[in-house]
C-alpha cells in the first residue's frame, strides 16, 4: 500500500479510478478526490519533501475503505492523481501567484482562502504546512495538470451525476475523505469519528443528512455536522438540492484506520470497512425513502 511512482505523466492517464458494477441500481454516486497515490517521478524530483511527507496530505485508502459499495449497485471514482499534486476538490484555477514564474491569466482566482493558506488547485503546502517545492514553477505545468487530470476526472463525475439523475429522479453525491485524529494547533484535542459537510444546510436536504448521522451513530460511531468541515468545492459546486442533486461530505477519522506517523493501515481498517458497508446499506434503503415521501408531499 505504499506509492506507486509514474514517469511520465502518461502513466497516471486516465487520471481516475471507476469502480462500478454493470447496472447502478441505487441512487448515490461516490467520490474519492484525495486517495491518489501515484506520484509521478518529475514531481517526487521537484519536491523538497520525501515522499512520506508528501502523503500527508492524502486521504490515505479511503477509496479502498469505500470500494465496497460497487457490489451494492452505486458507482465509485478515485482520483488516482494525488493531492499534493492537483486538488480535485478545488476550483479549477484556484492558483497561487507565488508558486509560477509567470503571472497568472485574468480568470484565475488567486484570492480565496484556501489559495491564501497554500492549499489551491496546485498545492503550495503540504496538510501539516511545509513546503511542497524548493523553487517556483512553470505556470505551463500547472496548465497541463489542469488539462490532462483534473477536467477529465470532474468531467467523469459530472457524467455520473447526471446519469444518476435522469435514471432516477434525483442524485445522492457522498464525497469520501479523511481527517488528522487531532487538530495540529491543539494535539490533545480528539476529533470526532465522523464530520458530515452539507455547506450549513445548502448542499443537500438536510432530512438526508439527519438520516445519514442516524446512521453513523447506528453502528457504533459518533458524528458531528460542519465543523471543523463543512464541505469543499465538490460538495458546495455539484449539491444543487432544487436540481435533485444533494451533496454531503463525509470526513472519517484517520485514527479509526490508520497509523498517521507511518502510514500504514491498522488493525481496524477491516473492522471499518466492514462498518461502512453497513452504514451503505441502511442508507441505501432508508434515504430514498425520504425521497419518496418527500415527493408524495409535493
């Protein structure tokens, strides 16, 4: 489970994992931006970080904790690009002026805070906030990566809702990450197993949310809703709950799974995994409910 270098950039094309079974048979679409792992060599060489450090900002194997729910009729795509170098869960030129050459073209969006803070479309920083690069980069390759991975993996997404949509009348997007066990700024201060993001209310119905924390705490976890995440690019551009596409963020708790110093899975990745696949059960029957009697009262 360790990286697996590419060289060239060919080798991460296409820039996204689809695991599916051959007819979708429930409403929901799954996503992991953040679970790539294969680091092309060009960028491991640019970077003044090793590659250990590098993995800091991955959702470590939360697609492989989610692979499940293909056998259960819902679609699943993971970027297999990783974070540290293009953010899936960002504007497409959400880009930070101190990180080319060159300056950026006018539709550039160089003033949101996730840019202020390093962590734009083309990270600056990595998760703890080191620094990825030793020395400013072409603006050329910031393109390429925009071109060649992040618009054909959103451009998949973006098929697979709709499709969700026209088949059964409205799409439930579960955009799959993972969160440190403790806040950096406050080590002793323990996060709770789950953090539900719906964009304060705005990204999804929030009956579906209601129903997804009920079950969470069903088999055995506890959750909170929006704090410290409410949700990113992903979940606030596609959650368009009055177009019959709702949106929720699910924020797992790396130390449910994993050695964060090292890594590596622990010994209750399987135990979890097995969890999420009860929790994707009961919401696969419980939330189209609500959506069936949401309608019948319309």
């Amino acid at each position: 489970m360790s990286i697996l270098p590419a060289d060239p950039l060919e080798d991460l094309l296409p820039p996204f994992e689809l695991v599916s079974t051959k007819e979708q048979t429930v409403p929901f679409v799954f996503c992991s931006p953040h679970s790539g792992r294969i680091y092309p060599n060009s960028f491991l060489a640019q970077s003044r970080l090793d590659a250990l450090s590098l993995r800091k900002s991955e959702d470590c194997f939360v697609d492989q904790l989610f692979a499940g729910v293909a056998d259960m009729g819902a679609p699943l795509i993971a970027a297999r690009f990783p974070r540290a170098f293009i953010d899936a869960n960002r504007e497409p030129f959400e880009l930070d002026p101190s990180l080319f050459n060159e300056p950026l073209p006018d539709y550039a969006n160089a003033q949101t805070a996730r840019v202020v803070g390093g962590l734009g479309t083309i990270p600056r920083i990595v998760a703890d906030g080191e620094d990825i690069y030793e020395r400013r980069i072409p603006l050329s390759e910031a393109m390429d990566r925009i071109d060649r991975l992040y618009k054909p993996f959103h451009a998949m997404l973006a098929s697979l809702i709709e499709n969700t949509r026209r088949r059964f009348g409205y799409a439930i997007l579960i955009d799959c990450h993972s969160m440190p066990s403790t806040l950096v700024a406050q080590p002793s201060s323990a996060r709770p197993d789950f953090v539900i993001g719906d964009r304060y209310g705005s990204s999804s119905d929030p009956r579906l949310v209601r129903c997804l924390r009920d079950a969470i705490g069903g088999v055995g976890y506890d959750s909170q809703a929006n704090r410290p995440y409410a949700g990113g690019f992903i979940t606030e551009y596609y959650g368009r709950p009055a177009r019959g596409v709702h949106a929720i963020q699910v924020e797992i708790n790396r130390g449910l799974y994993l050695d964060e110093a090292s890594i590596v899975p622990t010994a209750g990745f399987e135990h979890l995994k097995a969890d999420l696949m009860d929790l994707a059960a009961q919401i696969f029957m419980d939330m189209p409910r609500l959506m069936e009697r949401r309608a019948a009262a319309e």
